[in-house]
C-alpha cells in the first residue's frame, strides 16, 4: 500500500506516529521551506491497510483530522507519553508549543525561551513527564508540561544544537548532537556532558538510540554518513554506513528491530539499513525535494511515513519489511 497526501503551501520538516494510535500521525511543517513565513501542524488519520495474503481493496484516503497555524515555521513534534491527545511542536521563532488535538485552535501552553530556531523535541519515554528540546541557540532545554518555565538548561556545545534526544533505557539519560560535529552524553542530574565524542569530521544533524541495545546511539551528518556508536567504546566507530549523495538530515532507529535504521537525506531519498551488515536494503525515491521527516508506525510494523519539502506525506510498506 502507498499513500500520499499533500500539505499544500507547507514544506514537511519532521513527523511522528502517535504512541496510542496505530492510525494517528502528526506532521510538523513550514511555509517558504522554512526561511520566512507560517507554520502549519497536521494531524491526520491514516487508513489501515489490507490483511497480508488477501486482496488489497483501493486504499482509502488520508483524512486530516486538525489543523493549528502557527506564525514562525515549526521544525519538529512531538507526541505526548502520558496524554493521547497533546503534542509538543518546536518553531523557528524559538517558542516551544504544546497543543490538545481535542481543544481550540490555540495552544494550551507556550514556552518562550530559546534565543533561537528551536530545531528538536523528544518525550521522555521512561518517566514520561519531561520533554527536551534543542536550539540554534547552542542549548538544550528540559521542560514539564505543567511548569511555566524550564526546569534546567544545558549548556557545552559551541554550535548549533540541532537534536536532542532521551535514552529509551533512562528516565534521566539523554543524547545530542550539533554542528560542532560533536555527540554528547548528558545526565539530568548533572548541569555539564557525562561524555563527549568527536563523530563526524562535518556537522552532525541528527542521532538517535537502538531501542534494542542500551548503549547504542546512531548519527548522521552533513559528510553524507550514517555511524553506529558503542557509548562504550566512543573511540571509534562500530561502523559506517555510506551511500547518501548529500547530507543526512534524519535517522530513526525502528522500534521492531534492533538491526534496522531508516535514514533521509537532502538527496531526496530515504533509506533503510541494516546496522548488523552495513546494508543498504531499501531506498524510497518517490519524493522531488528534500526528504526529512521519517517514522516507523509502532502498531504496524511494516508501515513507514516520511515528509518532504515537495509538500508530500508518503505512508507505505518498504518491500524490505514485507
């Protein structure tokens, strides 16, 4: 099954499934590609698909379900880990914004802080009642849903921030990366990095944990390469997976395999990998601008979505997961 749905107006930045619907899929987007202009948060309803062995009917359409406008671009969301309706969006005016999909077109809270484009924002998945974000400004922020203020701010990178991202195995452990092409380790009980690693000879853009392998964190970066890390061992690399023709701009570890990796590039692709083999077992290249949004369905483990700046959602089954 391949589904498409046009955000029409809006460039795709970042996307997420939700973590209580296997049919809900929130879309962070920008007008412009970013650089001027409006945000638009997209919360739609994908249809399932047909029962593997059965004839496959003509796949419905997405449905949007809500829509919240924004006055800057929003780079990234989110899904809450406690409440199935609220969402947390970060914007290039440097607001965080947290949303219910069930209320008014206005946010239920804003954060104004960061100095900066807010590039990154990720739950905590082990105590559930914390959020992280990233920032232009060189700062990562630790915030509570129900504090009007940001409870730490951590500081040690000398460029742009551009993820930040929990351990699925910590309630206190997170991970970031920046343009100083630098990984950092960080504790919340802890103002400075518990551990540094020089990763890329480029900035890195993205990283994020095997969800299967407690110190394994994966990057990507604007030297077109995908490394696996062994937190252990941070002298060097486990390996280095090649094959994108520009930047990688995201990386998303499955939550079904500890082998698989998806990755999306300024190459207008996304691809898969096995981690295991440094295989590249799959590339999706129906999109006809940069692709940087991609995310494995938790519920349906042989659906993936992506997001581009053609203003396309493609939601479909890779052949190397069928």
């Amino acid at each position: 099954m391949f589904l498409k749905h046009r955000t029409s107006g809006y460039n795709g930045y970042a996307l997420q499934w939700s973590p209580f619907f296997e049919h809900k899929l929130a879309v962070a987007t920008a007008s412009n590609f970013g650089l001027v202009g409006n945000g638009r948060l997209h919360i739609l309803n994908v249809p399932p698909s047909g029962a593997a062995g059965l004839p496959t009917p003509p796949p419905a359409p997405i449905v949007v379900e809500r829509v919240f406008d924004t006055q800057d671009g929003l780079f990234d969301v989110c899904w809450s880990e406690i409440n199935e309706n609220q969402l947390v969006t970060a914007s290039g005016d440097g607001s965080v914004k947290l949303w219910d999909t069930t209320l008014s077109d206005f946010p239920i809270q804003s954060w104004q802080e960061h100095q900066r484009e807010v590039f990154s924002v990720n739950w905590n998945l082990v105590r559930k009642d914390t959020f992280i974000t990233a920032s232009w400004d060189n700062t990562i922020k630790l915030w509570s849903q129900n504090s009007p203020a940001s409870l730490q701010t951590f500081k040690s990178h000398s460029h742009c921030v551009y993820s930040a991202m929990w351990s699925p195995h910590s309630p206190t452990l997170f991970a970031s990366c920046s343009g100083d092409h630098t990984v950092k380790l960080w504790d919340t009980n802890s103002p400075m990095p518990v551990q540094t690693i020089l990763a890329h000879g480029n900035e890195v853009l993205s990283l994020d944990w095997n969800k299967y392998q407690d110190h394994t964190v994966v990057t990507g970066s604007v030297d077109h390469t995908i490394k696996v890390w062994d937190l252990r061992r941070p002298d060097r690399e486990l390996n280095c997976l090649r094959g994108h023709e520009y930047a990688v701009r995201r990386v998303k570890c499955s939550p079904h395999s500890g082998a698989l990796v998806a990755s999306t590039s300024y190459d207008m692709t996304m691809r898969i990998w096995d981690i295991t083999t440094s295989d590249m077992i799959e590339i999706h290249d129906s999109h006809t601008e940069f692709v940087l949004g991609v995310d494995f369905n938790l519920y349906r483990d042989r659906q993936i979505a992506t997001c581009a700046w053609d203003e396309n959602i493609h939601v479909f089954e890779p052949r190397c997961l069928m």
